[in-house]
C-alpha cells in the first residue's frame, strides 16, 4: 500500500516542462474564478495565470476521494493520456503539479462549454450541424486510435466547445493505452447509455475486470464507434437510442443494448439512419470501422460525411448551432482573490444553498447565529435563516443589473444592490407564482402582472429553480414532495 501511495504522488508530481510557467506553478499562481465542471472526486474551474492574465480550466482532484473512490489507475490514465496526445480537437494539458491534499491539472479553457449544454438547450440538432460536430469527433477518434488510446466514455458531456466553437474531446479518465502493459487500465466507469455490448460481455466474465490484454485488443477501439453511433443519434433525435423508461434501474438499459432494442423516428434522416444502423452493430467485428468492413477509414467514406472536407475542417467555419444563446459571461477578476482555498472562501460566501424542510431547530438556531456574524447580507432579511444565495443579473428590457438574491424562510426572495449594500426591492410570493428554465443560465419567476428575468451567471439556473420550487411547496401545499428528480432544461413549474 505505501509504495503504491509513493508511485501515485511521484507520478503526479509537477511537470514543469510546460510553456506557461518554467518554475514549479503553485495554486497561489492563479485566481479561481466559477465551477465549471464536477466529478466524483474533482471539481474544475476557469482559472486566470497572474503573471499573464491568461485563462485556462484547472481540474482540481482531491486526494483523499481518489483513494475512497479506489481511482488511482483512472486519474493516472488520465494524466498519461493527455501527456500523449498533440491534437487541434482534444484539450491540451498545459501541466500538473500537486500539495498535500489535492493534484491540479492546468488544461486548455473551452470557453464555450460542453456540447450536451446546447443539445439540451435545442432538444436536438439539425442534420447539417449534427454532420459537422460528428465529423470533428471522428477526426478525433481516428487520431486516439492512431496513437493506440481508446477513449470508453465517449458521449456528449465530454464533448466541449471552444470560443469560435470547434470541439475539444476531454475526460480520459475511463481511457485505455493499448499496447502499454506496464500502464495499468481503470475499471470501467462509462456511461450506461453509451456502453458497448462488449464491454458489457466482458464486464459479465470478468467481474468488471478491464484488463487491456487478451487477443480481442485489436477490436477494443470498435466500443468508441458504438459510442459514436450513440451520439449521431441523440443529436438528431434529441436522446440516445438505449435508455430507461422512467425511474428503471441500469439494468434495463443494458438489455436493451444487448438486444439491440431502439427505435428511429419517421423522420429521422435515411442517410443517418443507415450510418447508426452500421455503427450499433452488436459484433465488433461486423461493426462499421472494423477491419472486415473497410477500416476505421470507411466511416469517413460514408455518404453521411459526404460533404466534409477532411484537409481543412479545423479552420472551417461552424454551422450557426445557437441564434439566441446567452455568451458564458466573463469572469470579475479583479475582484477574486489568489489562491485556492482563499477563492474557495470567497465563492462560498456568496453562493449558498440550504433544504429548509431539513433544518431542524438546532440546526436553525445555530445557522442563524453563524449567519449574523459572518454574513454581511443577513441585515437585509429581517431576522430569517437565509436558505439560499447567491449573484443574478435581472434583466430589464436592453439592460440588467448585477443583484445579489436572497432566498430566506417566510418565505421570501429578496435582491440587493452589492455595491451600494441597499435592500432594492423583494420578489412577491403567492401559491401562483410559477418558474421557467430557458437555458443552463437564464431562468423567468412569473408573478401575477409581472415577470422576474434572471441569469445566473455560473450557469446553476436550474438550483436556483429546485430550491425556489421547494420553498414554495413547503409553504404553499398541503402535501410538500420530493422535487425534479429528473426534469429537462427548458420546462415550466407551477403548483410542484
């Protein structure tokens, strides 16, 4: 065990063969700005260099949940992978370096998010779009293959965007080298939805084993063109071809991989559709890509791709994917302060979250005396336990004002001027009041007369309308529920 604890930290420790600091970088190199993405041990953030104002992702991985969730080999793989690869379509790790308690990974900042954000946003793709983004993750892949690494967790989450919207593949941390004994795979931890049957087949012999050995290598990267299919169908038809029919245990989805049971739309595109048909082929070795069929080359050569041009694809310019979509605002960074744990500070002080119908007395009684003394807002909440808060800008015609809201027991929701630190005005509550998700950011409170136009900058619309939700049903129904346990982008609650 302490030897394995000596070889992780070794190989974590700092690269400092990296052209954007040529010391050993340190977290007080950078001011944190928002989350931008969260995982079983990790979280990332955009993050500004101070010595060059430049902004790149920083993954930050907590130690101790990597050893509690037994992902050594994956967050290795992940660090082996990106030290491999020199591709325009997958994210660059710029270097790593470590402290006592957490690795730090510093990667190239997609600004524009992840792909599975907009496919939410529009319920799906057009067919002109959904060729295009396919094509870029194909030119992805057949470069993963060419260097003998196979993604196993392809999907559209780890699909993310750049400013002038062209693809970067990220998260390897389910990835596999082919050929490197000496690198040790993780056990498999995909995504149900994108899953292989092989895989699964495997994962049934094996007791989830993912050995890289054995003589079905030369087939392994054929899961990542099951994956692919997968994708080409959600973003035409809004959803992947295996999933549960409501609250079904995973167990269902996995039979209907292994029986290959999915169905395509009237109107699906026939040149897709023959595509996916060729893709989801429950024999990797029958599977388009595979050797008896033509190669990994024969999927470019299908009529779908027809219109790209492979030479130039990287610098061509991206279909019009959203007309209407609100730009990632920018970060303050003069008003952040350095270093991680200082940043973390800083964040949780104006972004916090309570159940109120989970608070018992004593659990009140000490949250409201902590929130008189450190919470420089609660003079603005006449007394009531804060159950929420947080930065939004309220929209008013052309302009928006920065606002910070605070959702309290009563109940009430009230919006402060930061600046001037003055009470500017409270929402009206009433059991008609109703709530809109229209993207990850923007979300609308319907009052009688009026609506409230709100954008949540750290893109967390949607927790500011679980909460708002389940305030309003502990004071406004007779029987308080359980509330979105699944519920999609762009809906409208009312009543709960």
């Amino acid at each position: 065990m302490y030897i394995k604890v000596f070889n992780f930290c070794r190989a974590m420790s700092a690269d400092s063969t990296n052209e954007i600091n040529r010391h050993i970088p340190k977290p007080s190199d950078f001011k944190f700005g928002k989350e931008i993405g969260h995982g079983s041990f990790s979280t990332v953030y955009v993050v500004q260099e101070i010595s060059t104002s430049s902004e790149f992702a920083m993954k930050v991985v907590d130690k101790q949940r990597v050893w509690r969730y037994k992902a050594v080999d994956s967050v290795l793989m992940e660090k082996e992978v990106l030290k491999r690869t020199n591709h325009v379509f997958i994210i660059r790790l710029h270097c790593t370096f470590q402290d006592s308690t957490r690795l730090f990974y510093l990667l190239e900042y997609a600004r524009c998010g992840e792909l599975l954000s907009y496919l939410t946003h529009f319920t799906s793709l057009s067919v002109h779009c959904t060729r295009f983004y396919a094509a870029e993750i194909l030119m992805a892949l057949d470069y993963l293959h060419s260097v003998s690494i196979v993604h196993r967790d392809l999907k559209p989450e780890n699909v993310l965007l750049t400013d002038k919207m062209h693809i970067k593949l990220a998260d390897f941390g389910s990835a596999v080298i082919l050929n490197s004994p000496n690198i040790k795979a993780p056990n498999f931890t995909g995504t149900p939805e994108y899953v292989s049957p092989e895989m699964l087949s495997r994962i049934s012999r094996q007791g989830n084993s993912s050995s890289n050995g054995g003589n079905s290598q030369d087939l392994t990267y054929l899961m990542d063109f099951w994956a692919f299919g997968c994708i080409i169908y959600q973003l035409i038809s809004g959803f992947p071809p295996f999933r549960k029919s409501g609250p079904a245990h995973e167990y269902e989805t996995f039979q209907k991989i292994l029986s290959l049971s999915y169905t395509f739309a009237s109107n699906f595109d026939p040149i897709a559709k023959d595509l996916v048909e060729k893709l989801l082929v429950i024999s990797p070795s029958e599977r388009l890509g595979s050797p008896s069929h033509g190669g990994s080359v024969s999927v470019r050569q299908h009529m779908f791709f027809s219109e790209i041009k492979w030479d130039t694809l990287p610098h061509q310019e991206p279909p019009l994917l959203v007309p209407n979509l609100e730009p990632i605002a920018p970060e303050g960074w003069d008003d952040l302060p350095v270093g991680f744990e200082d940043a973390e500070k800083y964040h949780l002080s104006r972004e916090l979250s309570l159940v109120a119908s989970e608070i018992t007395e004593d659990d009140r009684i000490r949250l409201l005396n902590t929130q008189e003394r450190h919470n420089p807002f609660n003079r603005f909440v006449r007394g009531r336990l804060i159950l929420k808060q947080g930065i939004l800008f309220k929209r008013r015609g052309l302009f928006s004002r920065k606002r910070m809201f605070l959702l309290t027991e009563g109940p009430h929701l009230f919006y402060v001027d930061m600046e001037n630190m003055t009470l500017k005005g409270e929402v009206a509550w009433s059991s008609s009041l109703t709530l809109e998700v229209r993207s990850n950011k923007l979300f609308f409170i319907h009052v009688p007369n009026k609506t409230y136009y709100l954008e949540d900058p750290s893109g967390h619309a949607d927790d500011w309308v679980k909460q708002i939700a389940a305030v309003k049903t502990q004071y406004f129904s007779d029987t308080p529920q359980t509330l979105f346990s699944n519920y999609p982008s762009t809906s409208t609650y009312s009543g709960i």
